[in-house]
C-alpha cells in the first residue's frame, strides 16, 4: 500500500478556491431558477406574505407619420365679381392661403413673386380651396431666386 503524501499548502488553497467559486455558481443557478420559476403573486416562503401582482410598465411608443395626404382641395370656378377675399371669406380661409394654393397655375397670385397681384383674378379660373384651413407660409418652399437685372448687366467698358 502506498502512501501518498500530504498536498501542499498551494494546492490546498487551489482545492479550497475553486470549491467555493463552484459553490457560490451553484448558489446563484438556484436563485436566478428559483425566480424564473415562481409565477407572479405567489407566496413568499421567508414572509409567508403574497408580492403583490405586477403593475404595467409604461412604455414610449413610436408612432408612424401619418401617411394620408393632406387634405384634399375643392376647386371654385371664379365668378363676375368675386375678389380673393370674397372667395376667402365664404371658405373660412385667408386670401393669402388662397393664394398660395394657385400660385403655381396663376403667377399674379405668388406672394413671393415681385408681380404679386391678389386682386387681379378672372373669371373662369378655378382656384384650389381648402374650407376652414389657412395654410402657413413657413410649410411653403421659397420662390426660386429670379435673375435681378441688375446683376444681368455687363459691366460696361469706357
């Protein structure tokens, strides 16, 4: 029969550690099991007293933009008589919200066009509406820059 040798100290405390950091695993497997185990409400062994039931968390939402379109534009036919304000006036509007809606099928209604002419309608036109809705010139994109005559100029040579 052979004896073995007492182990050294090193390796007792290699033994000695590694038991303890299973042990602490194991601990902690049964806890974190324990936890995942047990359904809400139910009764707690230490206390004997029930949790109570969970409470739903808020939550932040994302929403989609609203894909529908604006909405949409009625056409009025420009009778004898009518001014931009008239028309304005009986679609609970402004006359400069009417005259951004046309501004591109009728140039004299550009607000930001040097030949801005709210007043100068015809008969027969059909200008966009939107009852009840003024538009806000900031939603609008800005004129194209026109080529001012003066910077058209050449610069004469004496």
């Amino acid at each position: 029969m052979t004896v073995m040798p007492p182990p050294s100290p090193i390796w007792r405390a290699a033994r000695a550690f590694v038991g303890t950091a299973v042990l602490a695993l194991l601990v902690s497997a049964c806890q974190l099991l324990g936890s995942l185990e047990s359904p809400p409400g139910a009764s707690d062994a230490a206390s004997g007293a029930l949790s109570p039931p969970p409470t739903p968390t808020p939550r932040r939402t994302v929403s989609l933009p609203d894909l529908t379109p604006a909405p949409p534009f009625a056409l009025y036919q420009v009778r004898s008589g009518d001014t931009l304000l008239a028309i304005a006036r009986r679609f609970r509007t402004t006359p400069l919200s009417l005259s951004y809606w046309n501004r591109d099928r009728y140039p004299s209604l550009d607000p930001d066009a040097a030949t801005y002419r709210p007043n100068r309608i015809e008969i027969g036109w059909r200008l966009r509406v939107i009852p009840g809705v003024e538009a806000d010139p900031e939603d609008f994109l800005p004129a194209p820059p026109s080529e001012s005559p003066i910077a058209s100029q050449t610069p004469s040579t004496d």
